[in-house]
C-alpha cells in the first residue's frame, strides 16, 4: 500500500486478555517505530526496529508488552494479559532512512486499544 | 530528565487571527525540537523542526524559534484557516538519539470561518 497500515483500528479486550495489533510499514522501509497515546495525551515511545533489530525496548512499560519483526517488515506488538491503563491508541511509524530516523517517518492511523 | 510542556487547548480562532502555542521544555542535554500535527482522522505529520539554538522552523506559514534561554520553542502563524484546525504536538529529541522523541500533550485549534 501507499502508506503505514495498522490493523485492527480499534480493539475492545477484556482484562486479562492477550491482544496483537499489526503494522505494515511502507514497503523498503528500514526503521519502524511504536508509540502509544493515551488519552488526552503526547505519544510516548515504545521500541524501534531497525530493519529486524529491536535496537531499543526501552519505552515498554512492563513484561507484559513484546514486540517483534522477524522479517524487517511487518512488526507485530503483543499486549498479555491487558490491564485497564493499557487503553490507549497504539501508533506505528516507518521510515526509509536509518540516520534520519523519526523525524523523517510516516505514521499510521493508529489501533485503538479498549481494556473493559 | 526529558520532558515537554504546552498550553492546554482548546484553542479557538476565528480565521485570519494570529495564532501562538506555547511550548517549553527541559532537556538533559541539548535537544532538537519539533513541532507535529494531527488533522482529523489522520495519522500526525511533521510541521517543522529546528535543531541548534536560534534556529527558526518554518513551513506552511507556520513559524517556531528555538529559544535555547527561555527553553522554548513557540509556534505562530500570523493568519490562520479554517484548514489548519487540527492537533498540535510540540515535541524533542535528544541528540544521542533521534529515534526517541517527547512529546507534550498536544493543543487543539478550532479555527472558525
């Protein structure tokens, strides 16, 4: 496709249940990216992947957040067993260069995480 | 620490009126600095950067200068559209590490005709 994909747009878990929320960067695209906004709120940084390299988890918010992209395309991030303040719009973001990193990446419309 | 700080929104406009958002931050070390839009129903898009000090971003007629002694970083735009409602990030990056970036909590403009 032309853009950043990210499926599903919204989500609705039940506390305690595991989720995965898919993003499919523009094809070529070296450096990947997750965000999570909640609420009212900036983004705050996940991970980055650079190609299949996770080079830096150090956004994730407990063990129970896992990211992967095995292939240096699709990334997957997975959420266990939910907790409320998970709720939140997950964002994914590529970008073709490595140097220019985030600035010169394009964001998809984000999945919208409910924990009930 | 790294942090970012805006003015709470909603800001509202009529069109033509001049338009300021004000942003300040603390950085550890000597940042770069962004601003970054949300249209509705889209993902966010860069507006403009600046990376040293007194540097001024520019685009869309959008301006911000990179005020290194008052640690800000506000955004003008001297006549405001309807189009240019949107979301307003302001936000950083360290410059040992562009790929991690802080945001502030972001500002709604309403720009009425």
């Amino acid at each position: 496709g032309a853009g950043v994909s990210q499926s599903p747009r919204y989500k609705v878990a039940k506390r305690g249940q595991d989720v995965a929320l898919r993003c499919d960067p523009i094809s070529g695209h070296v450096s990947l990216f997750w965000y999570q906004q909640a609420l009212g709120q900036g983004p705050e940084f996940l991970t980055y992947f650079q190609n299949e390299a996770q080079l830096d988890k150090s956004g994730l918010p407990s063990d129970r957040f896992f990211a992967e992209r095995p292939e240096g395309s699709v990334s997957t991030l997975k959420i266990q067993r939910t907790q409320q303040e998970d709720s939140a719009v997950y964002l994914c973001a590529s970008s073709l260069s490595i140097g220019g990193g985030f600035t010169e990446a394009f964001f998809g419309q984000g999945t919208r995480l409910t924990v009930v | 620490g790294n942090s970012v700080t805006q003015m709470e929104g909603p800001v509202t406009l009529s069109e033509e009126a001049f338009l300021t958002i004000n942003c300040t931050y603390t950085a550890t070390g000597y940042p770069s600095l962004f601003w970054y839009v949300q249209y509705p129903g889209e993902g966010l898009q860069l507006l403009l950067k600046a990376t040293k000090a007194d540097d001024k971003g520019s685009n869309k007629g959008f301006e911000a200068t990179y005020r290194k002694e008052t640690t800000s970083f506000h955004l003008e735009k001297g006549s405001v559209q309807v189009s240019d409602s949107a979301v307003y990030f302001c936000a950083l990056s360290d410059r040992n590490n562009f790929n991690k970036f802080y945001f502030g909590s972001g500002t709604k403009l309403n720009v009425k005709p």
